[in-house]
C-alpha cells in the first residue's frame, strides 16, 4: 500500500523521505542512471532464468517425470493383442501430452498465478479479490490498498461486471465455488497419498524383473520401507537437500530419453506413425469398451501436471515454460516412443516394459536412478500437499494445526506434523493394501482428472473476471478442455470398483472435516458480528466503563476486525475491573499470498482519548506463517506507540468526540490523512493508520508534544505493570429443531474437531499465567 502524510512539508512514498520539490527537480541524468540500472536488472534475471528452469525440474516436474515407470502396464495390465494397439496408446499419449500439460497448463493456466502462487486455493483467492465471494465477510475497504492486493477494474456494462453481479447476487453460489475450490483440494490431497505409493512401488518393482523368483510381497515390503523413511524425514525439512533434486531429475529424464532413443534404433521407428492423430480413432473404435476404459491408463501420463500448477511457488512462470518445452516434453515423446517401439517386438512384456527395455549394461545405474527419482516426484508432492494444508487454514478451512517452519531462507518450505503422519498412514495402507500398480493407477486417475475438471471450471471464471477475455476465447478453452477431460473422466468411471474408489473415499473424508470446519468458523464469526457492542454503550459506561481500571494492558483477542467484540461486555458484566489500557486484537487472513511487514498492522483508537482503548487488526497472507515467538507482542506494541506519535503529531483532536468505528470512517477523512497529503485540519478523525503511513512522519526534526510523552509514559508503565490475553472460548452447538445431519455436524464433528486442534492460546504463543479465557455458548 502506497500511502502519502505530509506535515509542514514532508510527504512519504512507501516510507522514503522526501521533499516535494526536490522530488519533482530530480535531476534527468539521475533518471537515466534508474533506468540504465532497470535494463540491468532486466539483462541479469534474463540470465539467471536458464539457471531457475534448470531448479525447477526438482521441485515442479519431478511427478511428472517418473510417470514412463508405470504407464503402459496400467494401458494393457493383460499384454498387448495387437500391435496396432500399441501405435494407438501412443498416439493418444502423444496427444494427450500437447494438449494437456503443454497448451492447456505450460501455456495458458500458468498465466492465473496468483502473484507467483498455483493451485485451486491461490485461484480460489484471485476470484474473491475480483469478486465478492468470499464466505467470512471480513475484509475493509483499507485491505484493497495493500501493494499484493493487485486486481483489475471492471467495466459496469462488460460481461465480466454482469458475472461479477451474478456471483454477488445469489448467496448458494459462493457456497458452489467453495465446495468446488475444496474438491480439487482434497483430490490434491488424495495425490499426496497416491503419488508416493504408485511412484515408489513401480520403482521398487525393478527389483522383481532380474529376480523373477522374488514373491511381490519382498517389493511391497521394499517400497513401505522406502515410505517410512521418506515421512520420517521430512521433520528435517528440503532445505539441506533440495539442491540434489535437480540433478536427479536431469539426469533421470535424460536417461529415459536417451533409453527411448536406443529403443527406436534397435526395434525400428515405425512407432513414429503415433504423430498422426488418426491412430487415435482407428485404436478407439477397434477395441470400442476395451480400449475406451484403456483410456484410464493412458490418463497417468499426463498426472503430475496438476502439481505442475500447486508447486509453482517459487519459480517465475518463464523458467518453468522453458523446463517444459525444452526438457521435459522431447525425453517424455522420446522414452514413450522408443517404449512403445520395444512393446512392439515383445507383445508380452507389458508388464514391465520400463525395466526390460533398458540395456543390461546400465540396468542398475537405473534402478538406482529411478528409485532417487521415485522419491524426489513423492517429496514434490508431499510439500505440496503441506502448502495446501497452510492455505486451507488461512481460508478457515481446516482445523488449526501446528505449522514448522523449516527453511530460514525459504519462506513457503514448512512441515505439518500431523498431517505428514496422517499421509504416511494412508500411504502405507494404500500401497500395503492394493499390492498392484494397476489398482493404484485407476485410484490416481481418478483423483487427477477431477483436479483437471475443478481447474478448468475455475480458469472459466479467471478469463471472464480477471482477464476479461471475449466470450469466444472463454468458450473455444472451456470446450477444448472439458471434451479431453470429461473423455477421460467417463473412462475412470469404468474403474470405480478397480481401485478408483479409494481416492473419492479420502476426498470425501477431507472434504467433510473442511466443509465442516468452515461452517463452524463462518457461524462464530456470524455470532460475534451480529451480537457486537454498540459505541453508544461504550461511551455510556465513561472513562472508568463503570468499573474498577487496574494497571496494566489488556488484550482482548476476537474475530472481528471493526466494533467492540461480544466477549468484552461479557467480561465486564461478569468482573468489578478492567486494565487500565484495553487492546482490542484481530489477526485475519486476505486473500492474498503475502502481507508486507510494514502494512501488516492497522491501529486504531476506539473512544475518546481518556478511555485508552484502540483496536489492532494483524493482517496476513495464506502464505505468511504466524510464528510461535515474542515477535507479534512486541511488534504489537511497537506500532501502538507510533500509533500515539502520530496522532499527536498530527494535532489530530485527542480530546474531539469525533472518533468512530473502523468501519464508520468516512473516505474523505482517510483520503485526506493517507492519501492526499493535505495539512491535517484539528477536527479532522485520525482513528486508523497504516504502518508504512504512521513511520512517514516521524522525522528526527520533530520534537514531542507533552501529551504524547505522557501518553507514551502512561502506556509503557501499564505495558510493565503487567500483560493479561483475553481469549474468548466459544462453543457451537445446534439448536434443539435442526435437522439430525446438522446436529451430527455440529455437535458432534465440529465439537470432536475444536477438542483435537490446537487452542488459540497456543498459536499466539500465550503465557498460561497471563492467560484469561471467557466462555459463551451460542446455538445455531
């Protein structure tokens, strides 16, 4: 956020000094040095980009990468009958290939990032900062002034205003595009669990093919161990050996391309016939059902392409088009064809084609490859899911759980304990379990073609309210996409009961807890909203509010960023005293991927000055991480001082009855403060103040009026007298005429979920000796 305080003179830019004429005097060949140094800057990251494409294969591809280990078996788990058959499946993957992971994502979904950040959560959040969909209705106009808040205008008579009004207009439809946003959620979830077991069970599978008298209990056992160790590590974070994932990958796909090349150059290239497309309607209509639910093997070629999007973080959209189109795609073409081309010499093989068609002289520098390989493409998609995870809860859409931060260099690398357990359990079990790559591939097409469907639905809102693209364009992708996509679909569909089930049973269990949780966290905030204290009231009680004022501070932590919380009345009616300094603290979550540290906080004074209470409202990004540390009291308290400067200052009337609510402030007072720059009149309403606005104007050349040092004096006397966290201990329940199923969900689900997560009081890092909790209980 960008905002401008002048006083005698002195304005401020994003919180740099300046001087207005100065500023419009600045000399020319200053201005040519910035743009000399711009070009540079341009010049250098033009270079550097080779470098991040060649990182990103670790992290981005390496699902993707390691799918030649168990494609074809999953296409023909009985052999191959025709080795016309062969021509067909991969014609289709060639196809499927272009269309799906190159045109549709590499070039086109890649675009909808959200400031840098994938998935269906982070397009989740560039819709509700383009619309007004969001279900917790907790955002302030001051919210869209952030520098990460970015969004479009929308022209009234357009068709992207008309969706726009549409989507406002008709409460069930944001429920529509949440329960949407959290199935794609839950299925990237589902991948978590499947990528590692179907990955590491068809590596582990290299073992049987030299060893044929080996049972596949002694490769399911290799692979669970391979597991274990895998979610036993992951405490220790990727930072320490991420650097090794690149290579690994690099290597791995140059090795299967050049396998491929060696295939094709000694079963014969016939195969290249697979790059005219009319194999494909020859291979659909020779084999009709067969080959038609074939296509649900066929499917797994393309899977990793949505953790393609979700991992995109922390890589620029260039470097990960040119990883793709210049490394990725050729040895994908190339160790499918020369597989394909093996396949049509040895019928039987299909099986295990990977393993065989490699040459006996390499075998185990391959195995061993694989293997690396296997467990990078399982590593990718665990960190994903973990991101995943951390979005979710800053949309207050899953339980609140414990998030370590992992990495002092990267911020988005984190470990959630219990969700890495949750995963290896299920992991172990679906590998264990199943035993049989064919069964886990029906389970991972199923969970990937759904992510397919939930983005595509969600690029057909990104094109008509972000881009704005002409309803023609919308239509030609939206028709292209769900034609392949529902094709494979109502091939997965034929394997429901082959293994496919299992993925709708995990999503349907994640999407339950998080649906549920949702609701909960929408009814309390509803509840707080709804029953908040009116500023008449508080004005009635005087400066004392009819009570007892013991030194110290207190802070009363609620949900709502503006009014005066339900807790507090509730407190005061209940106790004869109150601290003599009363903070009133929000930590919401934006729809945006980061919150600066210098716009993070809003202060604000509630009340005339001798009542000394204000409002604090933190604010963060779904991938900003709240840490467990004295930071946020002290930082709290840091800009509640400067808070005092400022509005002393600013002479900006402490003593007027001109205060109001946050959200009573009117665009001309803050336009005059924040913006425009104007000497601040003495009846105008100072009540809010951004960080990078309040340290504009504290300039070294300015003294301190005596009010502000003695309010300062008053503030670090009651900060020392003591420090009290009033938490407020809601209980949900339903109410005696609803329906079972929400008695079910309420009291039950939602109740069992709020025992088992972690306690607010936890998360704030409070101290138990300064802990106060107050109870309410409100039915819904």
């Amino acid at each position: 956020m960008t905002s401008t305080v002048e006083s005698d003179g002195e304005t401020n830019n994003k919180g740099s000094m300046w001087n207005l004429d100065q500023k419009l005097d600045q000399p020319m060949d200053e201005e040519a040095g910035r743009l000399r140094n711009m070009y540079r800057e341009k010049k250098f990251s033009s270079l550097l980009l080779l470098r991040l494409a060649y990182q990103s294969l670790g992290v981005v591809y390496g699902d993707l990468g390691t799918s030649p280990l168990y494609v074809f078996y999953n296409i023909f788990p009985n052999g191959v009958h025709d080795k016309e058959d062969v021509i067909g499946a991969l014609s289709l993957i060639i196809y499927s290939l272009t269309l799906v992971p190159l045109i549709k994502y590499v070039f086109i979904v890649l675009r909808a990032n959200d400031n840098g950040q994938g998935g269906t959560l982070a397009l989740y959040s560039l819709l509700c900062r383009h619309a007004n969909i969001k279900t917790i209705p907790n955002q302030h106009r001051t919210d869209e002034e952030l520098t990460t808040y970015s969004r479009s205008t929308i022209h009234e008579r357009s068709f992207a205003a008309k969706t726009k009004r549409w989507l406002e207009g008709k409460g069930y439809l944001k429920n529509v595009v949440l329960i949407l946003v959290l199935v794609g959620t839950c299925m990237m979830i589902g991948d978590g669990i499947l990528t590692p077991a179907i990955s590491v069970l068809s590596a582990s599978g290299g073992i049987k093919v030299n060893h044929p008298n080996l049972s596949s209990g002694v490769v399911v056992v290799v692979a669970v161990a391979i597991l274990v160790g895998l979610f036993s590590m992951q405490h220790y974070g990727t930072d320490r050996v991420s650097w090794l994932f690149a290579p690994v990958v690099l290597l791995w796909l140059f090795l299967i391309g050049g396998i491929g090349i060696f295939n094709l150059w000694k079963h014969g290239s016939d195969v290249l016939r697979a790059f005219s497309p009319v194999y494909i309607y020859r291979y659909l209509k020779r084999g009709r059902k067969e080959n038609w639910t074939s296509l649900g093997g066929i499917l797994l070629c393309i899977t990793g392409t949505e953790a393609l999007f979700a991992d995109l973080g922390h890589f620029p959209v260039s470097s990960v088009q040119i990883a793709f189109t210049l490394v990725v795609f050729p040895c994908l073409l190339l160790a499918y064809s020369g597989q394909a081309a093996y396949l049509m010499n040895n019928l039987s093989h299909s099986r295990d084609v990977f393993y065989r068609s490699i040459p006996a002289t390499i075998y185990w520098p391959v195995f061993v490859v694989a293997t690396a390989a296997a467990i990078v493409a399982s590593q990718a998609t665990i960190t994903a899911t973990f991101s995943i995870i951390k979005q979710a809860l800053a949309h207050g859409c899953f339980p609140r759980v414990k998030v370590v931060h992992t990495s002092k260099k990267f911020l988005g690398q984190i470990y959630i304990p219990d969700i890495n357990w949750i995963l290896m359990i299920l992991c172990i079990a679906v590998t264990a379990g199943f035993k049989d790559q064919n069964q886990i591939g029906n389970a991972y097409g199923t969970a990937v073609v759904i992510v397919f469907l939930v983005t595509t639905l969600l690029m057909i809102l990104i094109m008509i309210l972000v881009w704005r693209c002409h309803w023609i364009l919308v239509f030609i992708f939206t028709g292209l996409s769900l034609i392949v996509e529902c094709t494979y679909f109502s091939a997965v569909l034929f394997k429901v009961d082959q293994g496919g089930w299992a993925p709708l049973v995990i999503a349907a269990a994640f999407l339950l807890v998080m649906y549920v949780w949702h609701y909960g966290t929408v009814k309390r905030y509803e509840f707080e909203l709804h029953s908040k204290v009116s500023m008449a009231w508080i004005l009635g009680l005087g400066p004392s509010l009819g009570l007892v004022r013991v030194p110290g501070i207190g802070l009363v932590y609620t949900e709502l960023a503006s009014g005066v919380p339900h807790i507090f009345s509730h407190f005061i009616t209940n106790l004869p005293a109150i601290h003599s300094v009363v903070v009133f603290v929000c930590v919401k979550y934006l729809p945006v991927y980061t919150v600066p540290e210098e716009e993070r906080f809003l202060v604000k004074r509630i009340g005339p000055k001798n009542f000394h209470i204000f409002r604090c409202v933190a604010r963060y990004g779904y991938k900003d991480l709240h840490k467990k540390d004295d930071d946020f009291e002290k930082k709290l308290f840091h800009n509640l001082f400067i808070f005092v400067r400022l509005e002393s200052m600013m002479e900006g009337g402490s003593d007027s009855d001109e205060y109001s609510l946050y959200e009573q402030q009117t665009n001309q007072s803050r336009d005059g403060i924040l913006n425009n720059g104007n000497a601040a009149s003495p009846n105008m309403d100072l009540t809010m103040a951004s960080v990078d606005s309040i340290v504009s104007v504290i300039s070294p050349s300015r003294g301190s009026s005596k009010n502000e040092v003695d309010e300062l004096e008053y503030l670090n006397n009651c900060r020392d007298a003591g420090v009290v966290h009033i938490l407020g201990n809601t209980v949900v329940r339903a109410s005696r005429d609803s329906m079972f199923y929400k008695k079910i969900a309420v009291d039950y689900v939602y109740a069992f979920l709020r025992k088992i997560c972690r306690e607010n009081s936890v998360i704030f890092n409070v101290p138990h000796e300064s802990l106060l909790n107050v109870g309410q209980v409100f039915y819904v």
